[in-house]
C-alpha cells in the first residue's frame, strides 16, 4: 500500500508537533529535521562502496532506533550517532540530543525522544528508493515541515524560510529554465537561510548545476546543509558568515561572480553596517551607486548581488516595497541603478507573504547582460492574487503560473502589468512605486441621481455588461426595456432574472458550446492518460495536462483559463498526484488494503478495508448500483421512521404528555409504563401514544437490521469485484469516471459562476433603483399618516 504524501506530511508534522511541548518551534524543529536528515542518509546511503555521505558503523538511524527507551538514550544519541557522523562527514550544527532544557530531564527525556525516533520508523519513510524517478518525498516532507516550522516560529524567528511559491516564481523568471545550464553553471544566494530558494532555482535548470550559498545564523546554516543533502545536491558548497562584511565566496581579493543570483535579505536590516566601512569598502559595492542608510540595508544586501553577477547574470530579490520610492540615499542608488540599466522588471506581492514580517514586498529583477539596451522597466502588480492560509497569505498555483507568464512574455494587461519606459521613470523622478504606473484599483461602482429621483437603471450600467452582450446580444433586450434617454427599466421580474438568463436560447447555446469545448480536451487526455504506464514522471505529467487545459481555454469567452488551470492544480494536489505515483509504481493495478487503526496504547482497531486508486463507491456506482438503490430507499424510509418518532417525543413529552413520567425514554421504560396504565380508565389516549411510539421502534430496529445486512452484502459484493476488474475497466474507472467526471464538474461550476455573477449584478441594479424618490416620500407619508392616526386615537398629538 502506498501511502498518500499529504497524508504521510500531516502525519508527521501532528506527531512531531504533539511531542513538542514547551518547546519553542524555532528550537524544536531542529531535533525532528536532524532525525529525518539521518533516517534519510542511513537510507540512502549505508551499505554504498563510494557514497557522498559516509555512515561510520553503528551511527544509522537503525542504531538510534535501538538506543529507545534507555535511560541515557540523549547522551547515546550525541556520542553514538551524531559524533561519528559529524568526523566523518565534516558536518556540524546538530542539535544537543541531551539538553535537558529543551527536551526535559530524566523519563521526560526519554519519552520524548523515544517517541520521536518511533515516528520516522514509519513505514512509508523509506527513502531507499523513490515511487518514481521524479518523486522526491523526502524533499517535500521536508519542504512541509520547513512551513509549518516557519509559521509556528514567529515573527523574529520564521526568516529562515522562503515560501516555496515566492521560491518557484523567482526560479522561473530569471531564465535559467531556458538556459543550456551545465555543471559549471553557478547560483548564488548571499542569504540563503535553509537554502530553500537555491533549491527551486536549480530544480528548474536542464541539469545539475553549481549551488553556493552564504548564511548569518550558524543554526541555519545547517539547516541548509542538510537541506542540500537531503535533495541530492550534497555538492552544494553552504559556508556561514556575514555576507556584506565578510563575504566568503572570493576569486582572489575581488569577489566571487555568478550566473545567477537569488536572495531574500532580511527586510530594513538596521545593523547591516555594524563592522563595515562602506565608504572604503574593499569589494567596491557601493563606489558607482552611492551608500545606504545606516537604519535601511536593504540596498547593500541588492548591490552585493548587482557585484555579484557576471556581466551576462540575471538576479532576483525579495524587497520591501519602500525600495521602490524611498528617498535621500536611496533615491540616488534607485537612479543609478536605473540609468545603468541594471533593473529588468520589478512585481509587486501580495501583503502578508512572508515569515517574519506582514508588509508587502516585491521582487526586482536584475539583468546586466541587455543593460546596454534596455529601455524601461516591466512591471506587475500581482497583489491582488492569493489565498488565504491560516495566519498568513499564500500563493496559489493560478497565481504563480500568471506571474511567471506575464513576465516572461513580457504581456502588458490592463491594471496589471506594462513597460514603464525610463523617459516616464525620469519624469517621476526615478521613483518606482508601481501605483504610479499601474492602477489596479478597481472602478468605482458610481450611482445615479437622477436614476434614485425619477426611477430607472443607467444605461451606462448595463453597457458595462458588454462582454455578456457579445455572447447573448438578445438577452440584454429581454432583460430590460427602455425608459427615456440614458435610462433602461427592468423587464422581468426580479424573481426571474436568474431563470431568464438560464433559459434564454443564447445562453444555452453559449454553455452547450462550452460543455462541448470541454469534452474535446476530456475526450483528448482519456486517451492520453490511459496510456499511463509503471515508471511514469508524474511531475512531467501535471505539467503537459495542465498547460495544455490553459491553452485549450486560452480564448474562450468568459473563462478566465487560470481559473480552469486552477481546479486541475487542486485536484492535482488532493488525488491525482498521489493515484499516480501509485500507477508508477505499481500500474494499473486496484489493491484494497485493511485499514487498521492504532490507540495510543497500542491497540489495533480494524475499521475495514478501501483502496486508493479505485474508491469503493466507483466500484458500486458502476457494478452495483441496483443493490445501492435498495439501501438508499431503505436508509430513507429508516430516516422518515426516525423523524414521526421523534416528533411524537416532542408532542407528548410535556407535563401531561404520555411521556412525562418516564426518566428516560426507550423501549424498556414504555414497556413498562404500558403495564402500568393498563385497565386505566382514563389512559385510553396515553395507551395509543405509547403503543405508535414502539410501532416506530420495532420499524427503526427492523431497518437497521435490513440496512446492516444489505451494507455487508454489498461491501462484500464489491470487494470482490476487485479481483476480477480487467486493466482496461480500471482505466476505465479511474481515467473517466474518476479524474475527468471531477474535473468536468468543477469546470461546469465555472460555467454557473458566470450565470450567477450577471444574475446578481442585475438584481443589484433593479434593487438600487426600484424605488425612486417620490415614491419613497409618498411611503413615508402614507406611514406617516398612520403613526399620526394611533397616535391620536392614543390621546397623543406628534408635532
């Protein structure tokens, strides 16, 4: 069985988290990645005649695991496991295993780390081999963790990570995707953190290339270290320093060049210059552009990467929008920077992105190689797009994929993006503020006073419906009639504008067409996905399917194609990633598995079986649905059963109902209460209450029994079933009936969205306007007159 990432993730992380305790986040992530780093390199590399990673004899994690449970299993864990390993591979900064401050002392001690060794012994955290060529379960789980880490850390501790979206857009902007990269091709991150951006720029590359980085924070250093590991670059030279005061990475006395330069400084680092001399800095950082604020590094931390790019590299950073229109000392290096060039294009984020900080930021590009020519600056308010995650904002794949497509492309879209030529840079005085170049905000839903006196809709309101008008031209002629010059009525009733747009012949073609659009791609990709087979490339195959779906929509009306692009991404996420890998590793091949369910105290609970790739419910739905019929009618008959009983409770449960002498109402006690009013002269009406009440309770018992016998017989029927499914019927299930029958149903949601959104932008029209001012006055004086009128009948006079 495989197991699901995004459960495997989930699993880990809630382990982890409920062992943490008092723990700071900040300090307790360190333990549980140090232990996936050595499950991880005991996996991979123990018993290898020449491996990267060298593990000396009894420091795996198969050695930790027999250190559980002793009493100085903390001590063990340092002399036993972490010493040799740190000899033999030049490593350093793991965590203190015996810090009775941090993991407690005695039995606490012992327990804690017992019970966290026991986690990674999991099954499915077998990193010997992968599902598949391109699966990297251990970088993701470790890319999860790192997330949640950050989140939980805080505000001055959750620096250490870039969110993975940021990190993708940034890899797929500056152009190293495009490249023919070599190994000798180099990426630099002067302040890497946990190295999480390197990594997603030299994911996108062609092949492997040179990764280095720099980071302050010796704890995080390793981090990135391990991190590098753990994704297979154990090349990748992570050293620890200052970057602006003692930069490491030197041909000679002058610094080091690179092709490509990413980073995410610290925001307004207030002590970048503690130990500097900008003024004679020996490095010449600042000689051409001019010197930051004392209290404002952040143009240090960009000119170091403007010195540190080849003259043919490109570079991007993450900065505070203040970047882009502070003045004084930063005004003159915004225009040097300008006039040299130097600054492709600038996107402006999304608020509340980032780890440690809930300002806006944006991203500048950097490209020496077209300085010479360059003519202006591309820019993109990308602010709007994200979703909400928990405390913070998130990007989300529509999102990133438009950023990434926008710049590349160079597209300019109204209140979104364009090319800001230097002659208008000049004319505002090199401030780059991007609200000064693109409005994003949106219209002004303006209101007419002349529509709220003498009663109409604004014809200049419903021409602004125009896109719905190019594709039902007639539907604006049903929907409104004219009034007088500039003014339209509403020519329906309100309680059937969304019937009329629905059922208007127009619209109904319009959605055959595009249900129809969408069978041609459904009908393209099952063929192609049928043709899936062991060894596949999942992470290949979401990006042909879905950048096909943003091609297939590009031009439709309506649509926005990212919104289509969206719902495969998700879904993508929630269950085809997974049923892929399992295809890759197993083929077409539906196996059910129990399920088994342990306590904490160790007791197995079987709750049944399911199988992942085929549901149950596909299976019945397919094969069985006569049988499911039978249970439905009887579960529904059960559940009218259960309502009339209930509601005769409710009737006779009052001070002198039928049930108000009994403590409690069930079978037994009226049995009994029935004995004891028995030969009752006046219980003739409590006897025939008592009596349906158990007529309703036999029938409830009986159908039960009815539906637990029938649920058996069919769980039994379809599991089966599953012996028997032929490779083409699992496809069949699986492509048609499970990926594509999703998908076209979130795809047809975008299709009511449309019909919804005109509905209620018409309705709030005819709702504006329906009462002009007149008619509004003379309400009030008709209630006016009839306050006045009880009042006066009350012996009361008002005015």
């Amino acid at each position: 069985m495989a197991i699901k990432k995004s459960e495997l993730y989930s699993f880990i992380w809630k382990s982890c988290d409920a062992l943490r305790g008092g723990m700071d986040a900040s300090q307790y992530k360190d333990y549980v990645l140090a232990l996936l780093f050595i499950k991880y390199i005991s996996d991979k590399y123990a018993g290898q005649h020449y491996p990267e990673i060298i593990i000396p004899e009894g420091s795996g994690f198969k050695d930790m695991v027999a250190l559980k449970g002793k009493s100085d299993i903390g001590d063990q864990i340092n002399k036993k496991i972490v010493a040799p390993l740190v000899k033999a591979n030049k490593l350093s900064d793991f965590p203190d295993f015996n810090d009775a401050s941090k993991l407690g002392s005695g039995k606490e001690m012992v327990d804690r780390l017992t019970e966290l060794i026991a986690i990674f012994e999991t099954p499915a955290l077998d990193f010997s081999k992968n599902r598949a060529e391109d699966d990297d379960i251990l970088g993701d789980a470790y890319e999860y963790l790192m997330r949640h880490f950050a989140t939980e850390s805080g505000k001055s501790k959750g620096q250490f990570y870039t969110p993975a979206e940021v990190s993708r857009v940034i890899a797929r902007i500056i152009g190293i995707r495009e490249d023919r990269t070599s190994h000798e091709t180099t990426v630099y991150d002067p302040t890497c953190g946990s190295g999480s951006l390197l990594l997603k720029v030299s994911d996108v590359a062609q092949t492997k290339v040179t990764i280095y980085g720099q980071e302050k924070d010796v704890a995080t250093s390793g981090l990135a270290r391990m991190n590098m590991i753990l994704h297979d670059n154990a090349g990748a030279l992570i050293v620890q320093g200052n970057t602006l005061t003692d930069p490491k990475f030197k041909d000679g006395p002058t610094l080091k060049t690179f092709d490509y330069v990413v980073a995410n400084p610290p925001f307004s680092d207030k002590r970048w210059i503690t130990g500097l001399d900008p003024l004679n800095d020996v490095h010449e950082r600042f000689k051409s552009f001019g010197v930051p604020p004392a209290k404002q590094g952040d143009y240090a931390y960009l000119l170091h990467i403007v010195r540190s790019l080849r003259s043919t590299g490109t570079g991007a950073c993450i900065l505070p929008h203040g970047v882009l229109f502070r003045g004084n000392a930063e005004a003159e290096i915004r225009r040097n920077l300008v006039r040299k060039g130097y600054i492709k294009g600038i996107i402006g984020l999304p608020a509340n992105l980032f780890y440690g900080t809930g300002i806006p930021a944006c991203i500048v590009v950097v490209d020496k190689e077209n300085a010479p020519a360059r003519k202006g600056i591309f820019m993109i308010d990308a602010s709007k797009g994200f979703m909400k995650d928990g405390p913070k904002n998130r990007l989300r794949e529509q999102d990133i994929h438009k950023i990434v497509d926008v710049f590349n492309k160079q597209l300019e879209i109204p209140k979104h993006s364009r090319t800001v030529a230097f002659e208008e840079i000049e004319k505002n005085e090199y401030n780059l503020n991007i609200p000064r170049y693109i409005d994003s905000t949106e219209p002004e839903d303006l209101q007419s006073i002349e529509g709220h006196l003498n009663g109409g809709i604004p014809s200049a309101d419903v021409e602004a419906l125009q896109r719905y008008w190019e594709i039902c031209p007639g539907l604006r002629d049903v929907l409104f009639k004219d009034n007088r010059p500039g003014l339209v009525d509403l020519a329906v009733e309100k309680a059937a504008i969304r019937s009329t747009i629905n059922e208007h012949p127009e619209f109904i073609a319009f959605t055959d067409s595009m249900k129809e659009h969408s069978q041609e791609w459904e009908k393209k990709q099952s063929s192609e996905l049928k043709l899936l087979a062991a060894d596949i490339k999942p992470k290949t195959i979401v990006s042909q399917i879905s950048e096909d779906i943003l091609a297939h929509y590009a031009n439709q009306p309506l649509v926005d194609p990212y919104d289509i692009y969206q719902h495969l991404m998700d879904y993508w996420a929630e269950t085809m990633q997974d049923d892929c890998y399992i295809i890759a590793t197993d083929g077409w091949n539906a196996q059910t598995y129990r399920i088994i369910e342990r306590n904490k105290k160790g007791k197995e609970t079987d709750k049944g079986w399911t199988c992942d790739l085929v549901p149950k419910s596909l299976i019945v739905a397919n094969y069985f649905a006569e049988e499911q019929a039978a249970i439905d009618k009887l579960t529904a008959e059960l559940e009218n059963i259960s309502a009339m009983k209930t509601e005769l409770e409710v009737e006779h449960s009052g001070e002198d109902g039928a049930f108000s002498e009994l403590d409690k109402i069930n079978k037994s006690n009226v049995k009994t209460r029935l004995t004891e009013v028995k030969g009752g002269t006046d219980a003739e009406d409590e006897l025939v209450v008592l009596n349906e009440w158990l007529r309703f309770s036999d029938k409830e018992t009986k159908l039960k029994k009815e539906i637990k016998e029938a649920d058996a017989d069919l769980d039994r029927k379809a599991h089966n079933r599953y012996p028997t499914l032929t490779e083409g019927e699992i496809k069949t299930l699986v492509v048609d009936d499970k990926w594509l029958a999703v998908l076209e149903a979130r795809t047809r949601g975008e299709m009511d969205r449309i019909s919804q959104t005109l509905t209620r932008r018409v309705k709030e029209l005819a709702d504006r306007y329906e009462m002009p001012m007149p008619e509004i006055e003379c309400e009030v004086s008709e209630l006016e007159a009839k306050v006045n009128s009880h009042l006066e009948r009350m012996g009361f006079k008002w005015k």
